[in-house]
C-alpha cells in the first residue's frame, strides 16, 4: 500500500503494467533457449499473448484514469478508491485468458479483434481529455500538461507498436498465408511488438512528476536561446 500515493500517476495500473512486461521478457528467454516439446511451445506462445493483452488492457486503464482526471475531476476524485482500481486489474488479467480460450479456433482474428479495441477507446480519451482543458479549473496547468503528453504518448506508443502486426495479420487471414518467414514487413511488426516492454519504460518514466515539464522547459529554453542568437543587437 505505500506505493499507492495519491501525488503518482495511476500507481497501481503502472505497477501491473510493469508485471506483465517482465513476465513478457521471461517469455523471450524461454523462446531464446528453443524447449524442444511442442507443448511446452505452445503453452509459452498462449503464455505470451496472454501477458500481451494484459499489457494493453493496463494501457488502456492509464489513458482511462488520466481522461477521468480531466473531464469528470468531481467524480474521480470521490469514486476512485484502491479497492476499485484492484478489482479493475483483476479483470484485467482474467479477460485475455477468457478471449484467448473463446476464440482458440480463430486465433489471428481473435488477436485482430483484442488488439484494434483499445484504438477507439485511446482517441476518445485523448480528443475528451482536449475538449474538457478548458472547461478544468481544479487541476493544475501543469497536471493539465502533464496528462496529455501522457495520453499521446500512450497513443503513439500503441500506433507505432501494434498497429503494424494487426495489417499483417489482416493480410495473413486475407490472403491465407500461413509461412511468414520470409515476409520482411511481417517479421518487423513482430520485432515491434516484442519492443513493447521498453516502450513502456519510456512511458513510465514520462509519468514521473516533473518529467514533461523538465523536457518542455529544455525546448522553451532552446527557442529562447535561438531566438536571441537570430536577433542583432542594436
């Protein structure tokens, strides 16, 4: 409980996310080491999508708690309670099992489906959390800031990752391909998913206080600097 502050961002969401990415990295070490039994593959394959989807349900839940911050402060602020957020990541961790075992049979429409979800939900966080700036008179200009940047950067990060394996894998079930070994965009999007651990770190070091308004102060201070270098003395 004494991580749970009320001055962090979304501890306890951060905190599960960073759980499913070292399970995510203790995947790539069982892939690395080639287990011969196919079971073993497979279990770690189910393994890994599992803690996959965990990872993008907790990104979703960040982008979530900082749009409620912004456009309905008065409730987050009364409704959130550690209890909720708990039971929050318990379903979670619960779905992606539910959904990886419904769709077995359909397995890369299945991943299609869960991945291209969060993408509505991460734009309409974002788009109402810069409707609801102006109207906010009870956070902070700079939390205001602060959680914007980190919504776009969830929904950059989600961008650049995800969506390049979900076209492949459209493509894959469009044209029925099923040996991707020499598919060199389809390799890639999977090189960048698998990117998506450290990708995360970046996130939560952006989440940190003070973090943002350290980086936009340094580019303020470098247009300032520009600007008297352009400009002649008189």
């Amino acid at each position: 409980m004494t991580l749970v502050q009320s001055d962090q961002v979304a501890p306890i969401f951060v905190i599960n996310l960073l759980i499913s990415d070292l399970l995510q990295f203790c995947y790539m070490i069982v892939e690395v080491s080639e287990p011969e039994h196919e079971a073993i593959q497979i279990v770690s394959i189910l393994f890994y999508f599992f803690v996959l989807f965990a990872s993008v349900g907790f990104m979703v839940c960040i982008a979530l708690e900082r749009y409620l911050v912004i456009a309905h402060p008065l409730w987050y602020r009364f409704r959130r309670t550690i209890k909720t957020s708990v039971a929050l990541c318990a379903v979670v961790w619960v779905q992606p099992f539910v959904f990886i075992f419904s769709f077995m049979d359909q397995a890369k429409m299945a991943v299609v489906i869960y991945l291209l979800l969060p993408f509505p939900l991460l734009i309409f966080f974002l788009v109402g959390t810069l409707r609801a700036l102006s109207a906010s008179i009870s956070v902070s200009s700079d939390e205001k800031r602060r959680i914007v940047g980190i919504l776009v950067l969830v929904l950059f990060i989600y961008t650049l990752l995800f969506l390049p394996i979900i076209l492949n894998i459209l493509k894959l079930c469009i044209y029925n391909m099923y040996d991707i070994s020499e598919d060199i965009l389809i390799i890639l999007s999977f090189i960048f998913v698998r990117l998506n651990p450290l990708a995360d770190l970046v996130l939560y070091v952006f989440m940190r206080k003070g973090t943002i308004d350290k980086l936009l102060a340094s580019v303020c201070c470098c247009r300032m600097d520009s600007n008297d270098i352009s400009s002649p003395s008189v």
